[in-house]
C-alpha cells in the first residue's frame, strides 16, 4: 500500500498514469450551455420517436466528431439528464456531439423481465429506435466511428448494458450510472466486440440494489409494508455485472484500487475506485463503488433529490467528469 492510498498492479504504467487522474476530480460548478441543442424527431414504425442533440459551436463538418448518447433515467425525459449530467458543457469544452434520446412514457425498455412494463415492452422497440437515431447522426454529421459512446442513468444505464451486449460493435466504450446488467441478460451475455465499460454504484441505493435482485420505485418506503410492489425486474448485482465485462475482455491482467479523497464529510458517503485493464483490444473496466450512498447521481448534478427517499449524494467527485475520462481514453482500438 502506497502512501496515496493506491494499490499498484503490474506491468500497465499506463493504467496507473492514466487513472491515477481520476483521482484528481473533484465536484464544480458547470452549467450546461444548452444554446445548441436542438430537437430532431424520427419514425419508427407508426411511432414518432424524439431526441435533443447538441453540437458544439466548434464543430466542423470536415472534422469526424466523437458521439456521446445520454439515456435519462425512468419517469424523466432528455431535457432533465441534460441539466443533470451537463455533457452539453463537456461537448463545447471537447468538441463532441452529445445526444439525449427520448423513451416513450419515461421508460426503455432495458432487457428486464417485468409484468408492470410487459405491455410497454412488447410494442416499443427501442433497440431498433437507437440505431434509426445513429443512422441519422451519420448522414448528418462527421462522425468518429472509433468514439461513440453510450451513457445512462438507472432504467438508461440498463438499457445501456443491452445495447451493448446486443450491438457491442457499435460503441466504444459505455457507462451505468446506480444501474447494472438485466438479470435475464445474463444468458445471452456474448458481445460481439470488446467493449470498456464504467460503473457508478451506490451500496445503498433501494431502488437499483448493488447487491442485485428486484428493482424497486418508492417514493413513499413506508407503503411498500402495505401492499405488494409491482413487478419491475431484476438486474443482476454490481460485482456480477463488473466481472461479466472484465472476465469477457479478459481485463485481468493488472487491477487497481484506490480510496478517493472524502473532501465533504458530512454528505455521508465515501467511495472507492477498481480498474481492471490489459483487457483485449486494450479495453478497461472500471467501478465507483460509493459507500453509503442512494440512488443519486455523485457531484455536480443540478437539484437536490429528498434524502430521506434517495439516500444520501456523494460529492466527492463528478461521476460526469469521471465518465468522460473513461470514454476519452478508450476510443476503440
């Protein structure tokens, strides 16, 4: 154990350079400049679909640009995560294109076996929705096929794990934010490409348990001892969902951890950080295991859910900082 608290692997001094800046992150203040977003809308089927994009006011259409899709969480919508995960400033500060797709009535359909989503499930295709949407984006814009990238919050951050077991081939690296693999993923879980892939976790989320099992949605905790919850699914547990990535990218070959800096005690959470690398195609895992923390998003984000239902936000570091890290150093290869 070294003095900054990081426990060193071997034989990848770039792993160990490269995510010991990780470390160096710390929550601030960046408003999302939303000035150049602009609603698109699409047809698949007999549905209307929408999406907002955000192009950078440096963009150049001779230039391919790296892509980032940000999928919202359920019952939210893509205005919110814009101002909630503020890739709209890291695009202008970057020069990438960031999309915020659209579910219809608040929900994607992720993968999960759900009776109360069943219905919703068997008429929204939303697989087919995205890749209708990335079609557009190519005709429309210079796009770097080697940096697109997917991101998304709880139900968006399961969705996220289908899509990339389902179509690996078109992203280069993905990020869940308190959302893990859909247990009946497990089974068919055989990407055809590596892909890296970052995790944000709460230890004590009730909604998305790190320990796996029924997903819940409870605003009211009390009236879960009244009546019986509905059927939302299952996902798998975090650790289940992080080996999955790392034994398929064979990312075994160097593992390290580190404790991040507790800068605000008194949020009432801490948070570790794993990196598994040397994976094929020069791949990476990575984890953010926040200890003590709810169903919220880490650093940054604008409004404050209640704590006495979301449990406690962690403002260590800024997860969406720390996700565009990841995604801009592992482009595919």
């Amino acid at each position: 154990m070294y003095p900054d608290g990081i426990k060193r692997g071997k034989g990848n001094p770039v792993a160990n350079g490269l995510y010991l800046c990780i470390l160096l992150l710390f929550p601030g203040v960046v408003f999302a400049d939303t000035e150049h977003t602009q609603l698109r809308t699409l047809s698949i089927g007999k549905m209307e679909r929408t999406y907002r994009v955000h192009v950078p006011p440096s963009y150049h259409p001779g230039v391919p640009a790296a892509v980032v899709m940000a999928f919202h969480g359920g019952e939210s919508d893509a205005q919110r995560i814009e101002k909630t995960l503020r890739f709209s400033a890291i695009s202008d500060r970057e020069n990438l294109i960031v999309v915020y797709p659209n579910a219809v009535d608040g929900h994607w359909n992720d993968g999960r076996k759900s009776a109360l989503f069943a219905k919703h499930d068997k008429k929204v295709d939303d697989v087919s929705f995205v890749l209708k949407m990335l079609k557009a984006l190519r005709k429309e814009f210079s796009i770097d096929t080697t940096r697109v990238f997917a991101v998304g919050v709880s139900n968006g951050g399961i969705f996220v794990q289908r899509l990339a077991v389902e179509h690996a081939d078109l992203f280069a690296s993905i990020g869940s934010v308190v959302a893990s693999i859909p247990e009946p993923l497990k089974e068919r879980f055989r990407p055809s490409a590596r892909v890296s892939a970052i995790f944000i976790n709460r230890t004590d989320d009730r909604f998305v348990p790190y320990a796996g099992g029924e997903v819940s949605f409870h605003l009211l905790p009390m009236l879960k001892t009244l009546r019986r919850p509905p059927d939302r699914g299952r996902v798998l547990s975090t650790e289940e969902s992080v080996n999955l990535w790392v034994q398929y990218n064979r990312a075994t070959s160097t593992r390290l951890s580190a404790r991040i800096p507790d800068h605000e005690p008194r949020d009432g959470a801490t948070a570790e950080m794993f990196v598994y690398s040397g994976g094929d195609r020069e791949t990476f895992v990575s984890l953010y295991r926040v200890n003590g923390g709810g169903h919220t998003i880490p650093g940054g984000s604008t409004g404050i859910p209640p704590k006495h239902i979301f449990g406690n936000i962690c403002t260590d570091f800024d997860s969406t900082e720390a996700i565009w890290l990841f995604f801009k150093h592992n482009a595919r290869k």
